[in-house]
C-alpha cells in the first residue's frame, strides 16, 4: 500500500445506495424494489465482502439487459406448511426474493419455534451471511444455503465440473459478544478469490486448484484449464453435494449440470436455489440465558493459549464487523478500475455518475 | 491381509444382537430397551462403522457401572412447537433418547413438513448416519448434528483442546441409486482412526494431527501431545463451532470446556447434545420427482470423466452399502482382540459369551 495511486477511493452509503438505485431504475426496476436491491448490496460491502457488492453491479445490469433476469417479479408463496415454505422467486433479483423468503422464516418462526424457507427460481443475491444475520436482531439464529451461479467444482477424483463452491452461512446472537457469524465456501478458495489473484498478477497458493492432471495449478491466468479443491478432499465435494441437493434439487431449482454460469451468460435464467432457516431462540430456552452461553464460549475460545507465532484467537464473523465499523466511519473504499466501471456504466444508462 | 491369524472371526447378526442384550441387561437396563440399543450398535457394525458398534460395549458396560448413564431413564419433551422441539434424555443411553428424538421429528414432519428436534442430557449414539437415514424410509430427508463426547480440537491458531469433532450426517432418498449418506467429522481424521493407527504401528499422514508448536505430528502413539486438524483449516474449526452451538449450547447441552471426556471418565453424566431434522419431501414436491432428479444427479456425477488412476467416482454413503452387502451376506467381523474384550467382559458380567 506505500503506491498512493493504489489508496482506493471512498464513497459514501448513502451516495453509493442512490447511485445502484438510479442504475436498476434506469432498466425498469421500481423505485422502491431498486432502492431495497441498493441497501442490500452496499451492506455487503459495509460488511466487507467487496466481491458480492457493488462490484457485481455491472453483471447484473448486463444480465437484466439480456433478458435472463425479470424486473417485475411476483416473488410468491408456492407452498406452506407449519415448520417450511417454499418461495418462487418468478426469476426477480435474488436479494428481492431472498429478503421476502427471510421475512416469512422469520415470521413463521414465531410460531412455530423454526422455519426452513426453500427458494426456486431466484438468482445472485450476494453474500451469504446477508441472510444468516437478518434473523439476529430477531433474537433467533439464522441457517442460510444456496447453489452457487457457475460450476467450478468436480465430484471428488473427476475432471467435468458438476458442482459450484455451495456456501453455508449461520449466524448465532451473543450477549456482549460479537455474534458468531460462519460464511464460508464449500472449496478451498472462493472463485472470487483467484479472480483478485489474477488481477493483482499473483500467483496461488498449493491446493487452491489442480488441472486435469490433478496437478497443482498456480498460475491464476490459466484457472479455466483446471478446477478448485473442496476443503478436507471428498468431505468439502460431500457437503458441496449435500447442499446443493438441499438449496437446489430439494426446492426444484438448478443442481449440478443444470447450473448457469452468470458470469458467462447474460440471457438465460439461472433457477437459483437457496435455503433459509430462523430459528427461534425462545423456543428453546430463554434467549438471555443462551446468549450469556455463547458469551462464555467466545471468551473461552479467545482466551485459548496460541501456537507460535499466532497473535490472537479469532472468532467467526470478526473480520465482517471489523470492516463494517471502518465503511460507517470513513465510507465504502473503491478502487480505480471498479469506479471507473461504474462510471462507464453510468454513462451506458445515461444516469449521474458516481459521486 | 496375507497372514491368516489376522482374518477377522465372522459372527451372525441375531448372535451379535443377542450377546449385546445379554450385557445390557446384566446391568440392569429392561430387555426391551437392551433389544433395542443392542439393534442399533449392531446396525453401525452391518454398516461398516466399527469404531461405533459393538467395539464401544465395554466402554458403555463401564461408565453404566461407574453410574455415569442412568439405566431407567425417564425420556420425555421438554418443549415443543409445530416445528421443533427439545428432548429431555434423563442421561439414558445415546441410542434410547436418539431413536426418540428421531421419531419425533418424522412424526411431526407429517404435518410440519419440517421438525428440528434437539436433544440435551444424551449420551454417545454411535455413528451420526444411524439416525440422518432412519427418515428415509419415510421419503423424508435426515439431518444430524452432535456434540462429540471428547475435545480433541483447538480452536484455529490455539492450543487449548476447547471443541470436538463435532459431526454432520445428512441422507437423501434416491429412485434406483442408494441413498446420498454423507457421514463426516469436521477434522481431517476421526480421533478412532488415530487410534486404529497407534494399533496397527503405523504412521498417520501428514494433515491429521499437529503438536504444540504447530509442527506435524505423525506417530500416534504421542497422539496426546498434539491435537487433531480442521477441514480446510479455519472453516473447519468455524463448522466444529457452529455444529457446536446448535447442538450442544441452543439444547442446553455441554459445549466447550463443559464436554466430559467419555473415555477416561467412567463417573459423570456427558450431557450430550444432539439435533435431528426431518424434512418431509412431498412438503416441496412430489416424491417420485424428486427421487428422479436425485438419480440423475448421481448418474451425472459417476460419469465424470476422471483424473488419472482414479478409477471411478464414488458417491457420499456408497462404502456403508457396500460394507451392508457383505455383512448381511457373511456375518459381523470381529477382530481377535476385539472378540477377547467382549469375552472378557462375558466373564465380568458372568453372561453366556459370544458365539
């Protein structure tokens, strides 16, 4: 970071919030679903998850234009019972779908101590604990899954990439603690990830991805010619499966070879599939003694002694309220070639740039 | 395998079950409740899971007799709701308050569509898949989450052994192909196979365990200097916390530094805390349907093309029905110092001994 030309940009939320609203207008989305799309994705680069944020806004413009994602969704209930339900999301953006699905497991949850919410017919809807955490301020805790929107993953020992990185979020409420926030992929690396490696002209680590050898592969550039690595080999390929039979194939939406890559295609829906639970608290003992638990637990595990050279026991979710308290304070950093996409795009919809 | 003297003994299932009841009931557990746990542990050897079956009998046998399980429990819901509740196991045998809790939730999946049902004050149940497949036969989805009964992993960058291995088991109900039976620890090895290694004289692999430097550690006999490794380094750890808190902490159940250590402890009750979740498929869509789109998933997946000298694909559960076949056919193996200890223990209850 000594290159100042490097030192991202910061905006702030409410213009960067105005800024996405202004672009989902410009392409028929409502004023009111555009500005609840805005808030949703520039909390997830509050929370620091910069690849599912704003970054994605071009994507998902050029997706709407082509067709592949419907403006005016009738996001509805396809089916009920007491303890589930399951969303048609009628191929609206996934965080409209993903929001209402959230809404009714916390409602539903009420009553019925749980709620596990399928949702077909959706799509990207940014970061996965954008959903886990919704149930928190609810006092329950919440489960989210999903099939991810290309297929990076083979079943383990096989070269044709049938499965995505499946991530699985769950957010848990804590008392003077942080809450305990698991937002993870099911590989080793997110695609994500080996996208910022390339751009940065770095190499990868071992055991990020092999090639079709399933020989090492380190040159980010040359990520097509191989694939990514489950965690712990066919555990990580396991829960990858389970999931996406869970958040797709249980739900009726896109599984393994079904899956679209969005990133590829701009006209054809995706079928995305996601899950979420809320559970609630109360249902199973009182939420202030549970949280004085989790309290417990937290300081438990902070306070284990470290290995050599381990500065500090971290928790689940940290890093995400670390950088949500720096983005209220200073603003969402931008770096060049993301706001000069951004502008570029502003300037293709004929709306106010950035800023 | 060439040395004949370590060809395991084959004994009949009805032998196996009849020995086990004979043991339970010596130490005062009613023939009925003895029939069934002793169903229960010989389905984990027919499914291959030896380290959970008949070879954890002298262990069980031990802690009854030192009163750290109660023998007449009084098995009942503590609360309840449309789509949960929580089972009391009054310190009852893991595989009594296990085979409650998990025809509760198939009951209550009937109608919710959906039942979590948590567990607290439970013991040891043997292999998590035992009861993720016990609603398959209910065309409904299984789910199961414990707290493991021995801390043998840091939290990421500590040394304090704080969580365990803390399991996840979820079956799927397929058409034609078996049932998708994901059965995994969140560690790289299971601490039994640690212990299988220390028997045999080998060596473990670099990636199963690390000693209090952070360095490899590859003989298992010095396994107490050292501790087991996540998958996926910090995700692991991350999902060893969240299986944790859902079923140990929201059940009321012991997490943490309150987890008993059942194999050096014979004297106090483990509080075991478990979760099972019913998913009742025809709630989402029709069953044929969805077993139909299973089968094709893992037609799809098996005919990956593979990397080289991998001979085929395998799927999640696959090794159990295998190892089903043959037991079924040809009888349970026991090996000649697990036969010694369970006649060994013929003496100590003065029960007629196996065979």
């Amino acid at each position: 970071m000594a290159d100042t030309a490097s030192v991202p940009l910061r905006v702030s939320i409410p213009q960067l919030e105005a800024f996405i609203e202004r672009a989902f207008e410009a392409v028929g989305i409502s004023k009111s679903e555009a500005g609840i799309i805005a808030e949703l994705m520039v909390r997830a680069d509050v929370q620091g998850s910069e690849g599912h944020g704003v970054f994605r806004l071009p994507q998902y413009i050029r997706r709407i234009k082509g067709g592949a994602v419907n403006v005016k969704p009738n996001i509805r209930l396809a089916r009920e019972a007491a303890g589930m339900a399951l969303v048609d999301g009628d191929n609206g953006m996934g965080h409209l779908v993903m929001r209402f699905a959230t809404h009714k497991a916390i409602e539903k949850a009420r009553e019925s101590g749980i709620a596990w919410v399928g949702v077909r017919k959706s799509n990207h809807a940014g970061p996965a604990s954008l959903y886990a955490t919704m149930p928190l301020e609810h006092d329950m805790i919440g489960l989210y899954l999903a099939v991810g929107n290309a297929n990076h993953l083979p079943p383990w020992g096989g070269i044709d990439m049938l499965l995505s990185t499946n991530p699985i979020a769950v957010a848990i409420p804590a008392d003077d603690e942080l809450p305990v926030v698991l937002d993870m992929a099911t590989t080793v690396a997110a695609y994500g990830k080996v996208k910022t490696k390339a751009q940065r002209g770095e190499m990868m680590p071992e055991g990020w991805m092999v090639d079709r050898e399933g020989k090492p592969l380190l040159d980010p550039k040359r990520a097509s010619e191989g694939f990514l690595l489950p965690i712990g080999g066919y555990k990580g390929y396991g829960l990858a499966l389970i999931i996406g039979l869970l958040a797709g194939t249980l739900n009726g939406a896109a599984m393994g070879k079904d899956v679209v890559d969005f990133n590829a295609d701009d006209t054809t829906p995706t079928n995305t599939g996601h899950v979420i639970v809320a559970i609630n608290v109360e249902a199973f003992q009182p939420i202030a003694q549970f949280k004085q638990s989790v309290d417990t637990l937290v300081r438990d595990l902070r306070n284990s002694r470290t290995l050599p050279g381990v500065e500090r026991i971290h928790l689940p979710g940290e890093g995400s309220y670390a950088a949500r308290a720096d983005r209220l304070e200073n603003g969402i950093p931008l770096s060049a070639p993301l706001l000069a996409s951004l502008n570029q795009l502003a300037g293709e919809l004929k709306i106010a740039v950035l800023g």
